[in-house]
C-alpha cells in the first residue's frame, strides 16, 4: 500500500506545507500590498477575511462532491486555483479584484480539505489518526518557514510577489504529481471468497447517528477552532495589557505557541500509534487548555505566561483533524460529506470568533476574552466526554 499510493501521500501532504505559507502571505506582505493598491491594513484583513468566506461557503457541497466524483479532481481542482490565485495576487492592478480572488483561494482550500482528509484516511486504514493530525505539522512547518523567504527578498531588494509566484510553481509541480497519483477507490469495501467484509473500518453495535454523535464531532470542530483563534489574535495583547511584557516579548509568544503546536502534532502521531483512543485526546487536550487559561489569569507573570503559550499551542493542536477522523471512521460511506460539516463549523468558529471576542475587547478588560475561552473549552469539554461514551457503547473490540 505504502509503494501504491507513495505519490498521492507526497502530494496530499506537499499541498499542506504550502498552505501553511499561503496562510501567511497575505499578513506577511501587508505594506507591500497596501501600497500596491492604496489601501490600509484594515482593508488588506478583510481580503484575508474573504479567503475564511470561500471556505465557509463552499466546505458542505464541494465534501458532498468529493464522495460523488472523488478524491483526486478536487485536489487536481485546488493546486491549480491556488496556483492562480499566488499568480494573480501580486499582478492585480485593484482591490477588487484581489477580494474576489480571495474568496476563490478560499474555495481551493475547501476542495484541498474536502479532497485530502478522506482520501488520507483510505490511504492509511489502519492509522488514520496520525496521518490526518500529520496535517497540522506540514502546515505549521510551512508557516515557519516563509517568513525567511520574504527576510531574502528584502533584503536583496527583490519584488515581493517573487514569493508567490514560488509558491505557485510549487503548487503546479505538485499538481502534476497529484495527476499521476494512484488513489484508493472512495469508500471501498473488500469482500473475502467467502462473502465477509473486509473493510477496516470499525464495526458498531448500532449505526452512529448524524444528530448525535456527529453533532458532537461538529461541536468539537467549532471549539477546537475556536480555541486556537483566540490563542493566536490575543495572546500577544495579553501578554502587553495583563502582564506589562514589551511588545517584543509579547509577539515572542506566538513563537512558543508554534513551537508547541509542532511538538504536539508529532507527539499525537506518535501515541496514536501505540493504541491511544482519539476520543480520549479530545477530551484532555481542552482540559489542558482549561488548566493554562486558568493559570495565566490567575498568574499574570512573563515566565507563567511564556510556559503558558507553549502549552496552548500543544493542547490546541490537532484536535480539529481527530474529530474529522472520528466523523469520516463513524460514517465512512460519506466521508467527504461529513469532512465538510466539521470544517464548516471550523469555518464558522474561524469567522466569528475574532468579531465576538473583538467586542469583548471593546467592553472590557482583555481578561474577559480569556475567561470566554474558558467557556468555550469546558464546552468542548462536554462535547468529548459525550463523544467517549457513545463511541465506546458504539465500538466492540475493534481497538
């Protein structure tokens, strides 16, 4: 299996590694291309808000797709318009366009999503898990590393748009690799000589239902998102108003909480090897993030602050790609599907999180957000411990 699809797991996880830079971009060039289009930084955000729209829109019909037509032309579909829209981005001679072309950068993430999770999942039967928190740690692995790729252009007085355009010959070089890619067939069952199913998929003692153990898994797509958000907006401008850091240090912090989500991601791959449950990560990881929200509010110290953002990197990590995971396991003959409904909420949290805590900011201390955080955690607290029982009165020996 491991020979077979050796080109489609390099490419699945290849697209990753660039997105982690495509994420970045845009923040990553934003006087350049305010600049360019006489425009603010506001204005350069919303462009950035409209890729998290074409997402938000598209996640549903292009999972429900994916199951129809397959795994390979979403993904063939989203290297190429990620191509288009690195090409374009630095090329374009307004705004408006540049949003429009956002929100169609937005709908190759959706097909990149809706294509890779399940295809990744019956590529690896057997480790689902660790092949799909794997993702995590290619996108934050290219999140690192862009920004000495901008540093190089700067400093040798290059065009910044060379930056995309490397990008996007990346991206079409993987496309070609994804065109000669073997698949396996979507949601294939085996059947032995004697007429018994082969599939690897578990067998439960009654079928999971949608209104409840996937409402669950989608809950926990909302929070896991939710969580990392506000970690990643706020962290900085708590770590200046609540601990009086400098705004060096407190942009340090987002270093920590990198460094952390990296180790965590591998340390998932790894245990999720040696037979830990899924079900189990998700509920001590938000229990950890619980723990570290209550220490920095109660602890307002840059040493307690600094260990802190380490350790909501790592329980926020991977949590979103194990409840996709569970959601494709328990209902594997709509994978893309249900794919889409967990990123759909991911989507949402993404969207709404950054206006609701933004408000909270506007009415507030910056201790109000994290005390909201809280909430959200014990929420997706709630969420998991009823995802662990179901699944275990589910699930006979299958682990």
């Amino acid at each position: 299996m491991k020979n077979t699809y050796m080109k489609a797991t390099i490419g699945l996880y290849s697209n990753y590694f660039l997105l982690g830079m495509v994420n970045i971009i845009l923040s990553s060039n934003m006087a350049s291309l305010t600049e360019k289009w006489d425009t603010s930084s506001t204005m350069i955000s919303y462009i950035i808000a409209a890729i998290g729209f074409g997402k938000l829109l598209t996640y549903s019909g292009l999972g429900v797709l994916s199951d129809k037509i397959g795994r390979k032309p979403l993904l063939i579909f989203s290297s190429l318009f990620m191509a288009v829209f690195l090409i374009s981005i630095p090329l374009l001679p307004n705004y408006m366009l540049a949003f429009i072309f956002a929100i169609l950068a937005g709908v190759a993430n959706a097909a990149m999503d809706a294509g890779s999770y399940p295809a990744l999942v019956e590529i690896f039967t057997k480790s689902s898990g660790s092949a799909n928190v794997l993702v995590k740690a290619f996108i934050a692995t290219g999140a690192t590393i862009l920004p000495f790729i901008i540093l190089f252009l700067s400093e040798n007085e290059l065009f910044f748009g060379y930056a995309f355009f490397l990008l996007a010959a990346f991206y079409l070089l993987n496309m070609m690799l994804l065109l000669i890619a073997t698949f396996p067939k979507v949601n294939q069952v085996v059947i032995s000589e004697s007429g018994e199913q082969l599939d690897l998929m578990p067998k439960y003692k009654t079928e999971p239902k949608i209104l409840r153990e996937g409402l669950a898994l989608i809950i926990i797509g909302f929070t896991s998102t939710a969580l990392f958000t506000v970690a990643q907006i706020w962290l900085p401008s708590y770590g200046q108003d609540a601990v009086s850091m400098t705004n060096g240090q407190s942009v340090k912090l987002l270093s920590y909480y990198s460094i952390g989500s990296v180790i965590s991601v591998l340390f998932l791959a790894f245990i999720l090897k040696k037979r830990v449950k899924p079900t189990t990560i998700l509920i001590v990881y938000p229990i950890i993030t619980l723990v570290i929200v209550a220490i920095i509010l109660a602890f307002k110290v840059p040493i307690v602050v600094i260990i802190a953002s380490f350790f909501l990197g790592f329980s926020t990590a991977g949590i979103l790609q194990l409840a996709i995971t569970l959601m494709t396991e328990m209902f594997w003959m709509k994978k893309g599907a249900v794919t889409g409904l967990v990123a759909t909420a991911s989507s949402v949290a993404s969207v709404v999180m950054p206006i609701v805590t933004g408000m909270i900011a506007k009415s507030g201390a910056i201790n109000y957000i994290f005390i909201f955080d809280g909430f959200v955690a014990v929420i997706g607290i709630l969420a998991a411990i009823f995802t662990y029982i179901r699944y275990n009165k589910l699930t006979t020996n299958y682990h």
